[in-house]
C-alpha cells in the first residue's frame, strides 16, 4: 500500500486588526502593530509555516504596508515564511510591489510570499487616485504585469493604466527562484481562469457559506492550467477563526468581536445585523469559521484541505478588537496543537 502523504502547511493570518486592553479601551495602531510583530515571532516559536498580514486604508485595522512589518519579522525569524493576506495589487504599482518583495526576499533569505488580490475594501482606490469603474481593467492589467515581474528578469509590457516597460531590468535582483505569487480569490470563476491564465498558484479566500461549496472552484483551476498548457500548482485557503481551550469558550470570545466587527461592516454594505446563531452556524461542522478547541478545529482543518487538495491552510486568528492575549494563545495552540493533529488525522486516513 502506499503510504506517501503530502501534508499541508498551516499558517496564521491577520489584518492587524485594532484590539481592545483587559478594560475594553482600543489599543493605538502603533501598539497594535507592534503587537502583530510579536505574534508573528509566536507562530514562528510554535512551528507554523507561514505567517501572513493583510493590507487595509481604514480605521479599524493598523497595517497599511504589511512588507514593512514583514521585514521586521524577516529580521527576526529563521524559518516561517513571510507574505501578504492581501496585497491589493489593483491600488498598488506592481514594480514597487517587486522591489519592495525583492527587498524582503533578501532580508528573509527567500521566504517571501505574495498573495496578490484586489481586496474587499475599496478604501484605497479614492486614497491612491483610481477609479472604481476601472476595477476590473486595473487588476487584470496589473496581474499580467506582476506575473512577467516576478521572475526577476528584464520586463516588457504595456497597458493603459501604467507606463510601459521596454526592456526594463527592476531592482534589487532576486536570489534565485521567482517570488512566490498566488492570487488570492472569493469565489469568481473568472478570477480563478485569470490566475491559471498566468501560471500561478491559487489562494481561496473562505470566509463564508461551506468550504465545500468551494470545491467546483478548484476543479475548475485544475482544468484551466491544463487548457492553458501551465504546469499545475498548488492550492491555498484562507479561513476566520480562533483556536480556544473548548468550542464554547471560543464561542463566548468571539462573539461581542464577531458581532461589533460585523455590524460595522453591515451598516456599510447594507447587511442585517448579526446574530449569536449566524456565528453558531459558522462554527458548526459545515461553516467555514475554524473555531473552537484543538480538537474541533483540527478536524475542520482537514476536512477542508481533503475536500479542497490544499497545500496550504491558514486561519485568521485576529477577530476584530479581541485583545491580543487571546491571539497569542491562539496561534501557540494552532502550532503546537492543531497543526501536529492535522497531519495525524491526514496520515491515518492515507493509510487506511
């Protein structure tokens, strides 16, 4: 029988979201990130593969250029890989998306990632001077630019969004192997032919209804790297959630964070309200929210990355303003106890 098991990696998430102090006052950005730096030498500490930071415009969460809180990390890790959760390719120049990954690959020693995507907020677009009608135009142009650049080599190129490129050598040069550039995705079949289109790994972003719902999806991937000649590639997903000691008790910290963050969210895109049994729902063994106790959220875990063929799995651990004592107990528990049981629960199935 072969026994051979191609086990994921797992890896932790955050938008640097602004959490609250043991008396419910918000802590500064500042303070926040320098929070993030330290969660992400924890998923280190606990052997997590990866480690990842989202980039927003707004308020509610601290980190507007993750590859400088990267590079911090970068100086201060020997192991975890480095990346985004998202960069917001579609508001950004991909050259100084490459010089500035380039830089982190070097300071990394190669463990630099991008997860390239066009985000679900809009705030950068008005900040950055684009035009919310050229959306789509924006990140298919910029994508294909992103996708020559990442290689390292001399870039032509023209669009209508950015100066062409005749020739053009970008710096600093790369180490080696191209950056590692997935494009992150919510459930669009075109997002997901555009990213086969140009060779690269795909990365789900999960954040509601059923993981398995996701699975045409990555069929569909599959199919398209063939149609299109492209060797195949890894997949990823991205999940919500927080490792507690019990479900209940991941249960009663999550839910006045998941309600406020929610309905703040709600008012802006015109949502209901939320309710304790939407978050239930999200917890339960078809949601899509990787939360509850090791046990639970191991077994979720590899639910998905069966159903999906996934390479890669990462939780985002920070959940609106739930203080960062919580989020480090996470990640130490995601570490050292939900990603050991993965590959336990993974190699038994191979096996039998």
């Amino acid at each position: 029988m072969n026994t051979t098991v191609h086990l994921p990696q797992v890896g932790a998430e955050t938008f640097g979201d602004i959490t609250e102090d043991a008396n419910g006052i918000p802590l500064t950005h500042a303070q926040v990130i320098r929070n993030v730096l330290a969660e992400g030498q924890k998923a280190e500490e606990v052997g997590l593969d990866f480690f990842g930071i989202g980039e927003h415009h707004r308020d509610d969460f601290s980190v507007s250029s993750p590859e400088t809180v990267l590079a911090a990390l970068a100086a201060t890790t020997q192991n975890i890989k480095l990346g985004t959760a998202v960069t917001v390719l579609s508001s950004d120049d991909p050259v100084r998306v490459y010089e500035r990954f380039a830089t982190l690959d070097a300071l990394s020693s190669g463990r630099a990632e991008i997860i390239a995507g066009r985000g679900s907020f809009i705030e950068s677009f008005p900040l950055f001077g684009l035009d919310l009608e050229d959306y789509e135009e924006l990140f298919e142009e910029k994508l294909a630019l992103m996708a020559k650049l990442r290689h390292g080599d001399p870039v032509s190129w023209s669009g209508r969004h950015r100066a062409a490129l005749r020739g053009q050598q970008v710096y600093p040069l790369l180490e080696g192997k191209p950056l590692t550039t997935w494009v992150g995705v919510g459930g669009s079949p075109q997002s997901v032919i555009r990213a086969a289109r140009h060779g690269l790994p795909l990365f789900l972003a999960i954040i509601g209804g059923q993981p398995a719902a996701f699975e045409p999806l990555v069929d569909l991937y599959h199919r398209a790297l063939k149609e299109f000649s492209e060797p195949e590639q890894p997949v990823g997903a991205h999940f919500h959630g927080l490792v507690a000691d019990t479900d209940e008790e991941a249960l009663e910290l999550l839910w006045p964070h998941y309600q406020r963050s929610m309905n703040r969210l709600g008012a802006e895109r015109g949502w209901g309200p939320a309710s304790r049994i939407q978050l239930q729902a999200a917890m339960g063994p078809q949601g899509a929210m990787m939360a509850g106790s090791p046990e639970t959220v191991a077994r979720k875990m590899a639910k998905a990355v069966t159903t999906l063929g996934l390479s890669r799995i990462d939780i985002k651990y920070s959940a609106g303003s739930l203080p960062h004592e919580h989020l480090m107990k996470s990640i130490e528990m995601l570490g050292t106890e939900v990603k050991p049981r993965i590959h336990e629960l993974l190699s038994a199935r191979q096996e039998n």
